[in-house]
C-alpha cells in the first residue's frame, strides 16, 4: 500500500474554544453549542448566526460505524489520535480547513468574525504544531476590513498557516473582490505564498444543515447553488476582474467543490472572450482563459465524473481529499476509494491526483518511500 494525501480535510473545533475566549466579549453570540432551537430539543450548534442540529447526525447503531465516528472525534481533538487515523487509512499528509469557524465567517458581526478568526487560527497552528510534516492548517480571515485582513495574514503566517480561507464571495454590501481596494490583501498572500481556500459553506449561499421547519423545502436548489458559487467568483473577479493578472503568483485553492463542473465553466468563459461577451462589451482578461488554470488548485472528494477533466482540465492542479472527519468522509477506507476513483487509469496520474499534486503545491515534506509500512 502506497501513502496518499488529503487535499481537504477538517478541525472540529473544541466545543468551549469560543466560549473560553469570547464568551465574556460576545455573551449571546458566541458560537456555542445550544440543547434547544426554535422550541425543539436536541443538540445544536449555534455559529453566531445560525444554527445546525448534531444529535440527528452520527454512527447509528451500527457498533462498527459509531466506532469510527468516535476516532475522527478523537481525532480533532487530540492531534496524536488524528495522527494514528492517518496512520490507519494509509494517509500520509493532509491539508486541515475549520468547520464551525466556517459558518462564522457568514455572521453579521464583522468584530465577532474577525475575532473568531483569529482565536481559531491560533487554535489551529498550535494543533498542526505537533506533527508539521503532515499536518497543513488553513487560516481564517475575514474580509469586512482589508487593513485587519492583510494584519491577520501577516500574524496567522509568521505562526505556521499554510493557505488562508476568506469569504468564498464578497458580501452583497462589500465592493466586489476584483476591486482595487483588496489589493494590498491579494498582495500580502502572494507575497507570502499563502494560497487563498475558496471554500463552500463561507460565502452568502445558505448550507444546507442550516435550515429548519418549513424552509427545508429549499434545500435542494440551495445546495445546487452552494456547490457552484465559487465558479461565479473566479470568473467575475480572479480571472475578468483582472486580480490573477495583477498578481500572476496568487493561487486560488477551490475546495469540496469537486470537478467534473470544469469543463462546461472553462467553455463558458472561452465563450465570454468571444462572440457573446463582445456583444455584451465583456472586457476580456488579458491571457486566454486556459491559461489562469495554473493558478487555480481543485480538491474532489468522490466526483466519479472526474474523467470529463482529462483533456479539458489541468490535471495537475486536481487532487483528492478525504474529508476527515466530517460524516461523508472516506475514512477509513479512503485506500479503496482512491483505488475505485482512479485505478483504472495510468499509475503515474492515479499518485499525482492522490499522491503528488497536492504535495507539490504545499511544498509537503513527504517521507522517502510511498510504502506505509517502511515509513
């Protein structure tokens, strides 16, 4: 067995983390866990804006599945029990993003925001501090004030960050991104090699665990929705907003978006370039389009439509997570998964998606052998 590497793994942040460190600032917004909403009981986890249920969600009675529900919670609160998970699903290294703290970044308290932020990216660092060759944290910042992001890059860097999480958009009441007002903040992530994660989940499109009662009839198209809107921001600011040809070294990573959507959304930006953006007086961006796909990295988990990529996609800048250790997960069979995704193609691409391409653009300090049992 060879070792593999997550591109998009998870933190469950500790439940009192918040509490300890705010509850005295924030005392009715504080994230926090609740044992009632909206005159149900149960177990809730409250973000600072909204709300999921958790107690409805778990191993089941399957004694098998519950005792792996049980490491991954380990896993995230102790970072040697994470260690012996990886150990265990044969996975060398993996990228770490927030959970809860990605909910935060939708509260309308700009202050609580930015201060979650900054209690989780030191929280975080210290984590990954135990094992710094395997462990990859991402940062949170806020974006409401450019002056503080670019102060919280630069803090959240110099403490071990390897990629910083942002507002997967702007907010409605924001300039939009390709403004030059966020400028010196694109700047300070380049200039710092700090890729910026556009994950799902931070943006203005509502989760799908954070509906109740009655809307829970918009879930399907709310989710269709979530799974897409990074697709509008990396065309509208980062590839015709000018920003990846201001900064011709950011990288953009877009993560649990999957793939096999690439394709089509390349086409319709060609298409911009030509006949129908003309007619619309579309300023076109001043590379081809195929050419921003450097700067742009894409995690999947489970796309089984990934092959549509080949030929069309950058398959160097696709890789596979595992994302531990949320419920949909692969642990602990991420081996098989990984076998059953690309094993039927050339050896060589089935370690770059698994293996290599996300090592090579974290610079992932990786063991001399791909064998698990001599490393």
């Amino acid at each position: 067995m060879d070792w593999i590497n997550s591109s998009d793994s998870h933190v469950l942040e500790p439940a009192d983390l918040y509490t300890n460190a705010l509850g005295d600032k924030y005392p009715d917004a504080c994230p926090r866990y609740l044992d009632s909403y909206q005159g149900v009981s149960g177990t809730f986890y409250f973000m600072g804006y909204e709300y999921i249920r958790l107690d409805n969600v778990g191993g089941g009675a399957d004694p098998e599945r519950a005792a792996f529900r049980e490491d991954r919670l380990r896993a995230s609160e102790d970072p040697q029990a994470r260690l012996k998970c990886l150990d265990k699903d044969g996975v060398w290294g993996e990228v770490l993003n927030a959970t809860w703290t990605l909910y935060t970044l939708r509260a309308p308290n700009d202050d609580l925001a930015r201060d979650c932020c900054s209690v989780f990216n030191d929280w975080l660092t210290e984590h990954c501090s135990a094992e710094p060759r395997r462990l990859y944290g991402t940062g949170m910042v806020h974006l409401a004030d450019v002056d503080w992001a670019v102060k919280e890059l630069e803090r959240a860097a110099k403490k071990g960050v390897r990629s910083i999480l942002i507002n997967i958009d702007a907010r409605p009441s924001w300039p939009q991104y390709h403004d030059p007002s966020y400028d010196r903040f694109w700047a300070a992530a380049q200039d710092h090699d700090l890729p910026i994660t556009l994950y799902i989940i931070a943006g203005n499109v509502k989760d799908l665990f954070t509906f109740h009662g009655a809307e829970r009839g918009r879930i399907p198209g709310e989710t269709i929705k979530l799974f897409s809107e990074a697709s509008w921001v990396l065309s509208n600011d980062f590839i015709f907003g000018g920003i990846f040809d201001r900064f011709p070294k950011l990288k953009v990573v877009c993560s649990e978006h999957e793939v096999s959507w690439l394709p089509h959304w390349l086409y319709r930006n060609r298409q911009l370039c030509d006949e129908l953006g003309q007619a619309a007086n579309v300023i076109p961006p001043k590379r081809p389009v195929d050419d921003y796909q450097d700067q742009i990295f894409h995690c999947m988990i489970d796309d089984t439509a990934w092959e549509v990529c080949i030929g069309h996609a950058n398959l160097k800048n696709i890789a596979w997570g595992s994302d531990f250790p949320h419920a949909r997960c692969t642990y602990p069979r991420s081996q098989q998964v990984v076998q059953d995704l690309f094993g039927n193609h050339d050896p060589a691409l089935m370690a770059d998606l698994s293996y290599y391409n996300i090592a090579n653009f974290f610079n992932m300090a990786l063991p001399e052998t791909r064998e698990v049992g001599a490393a």
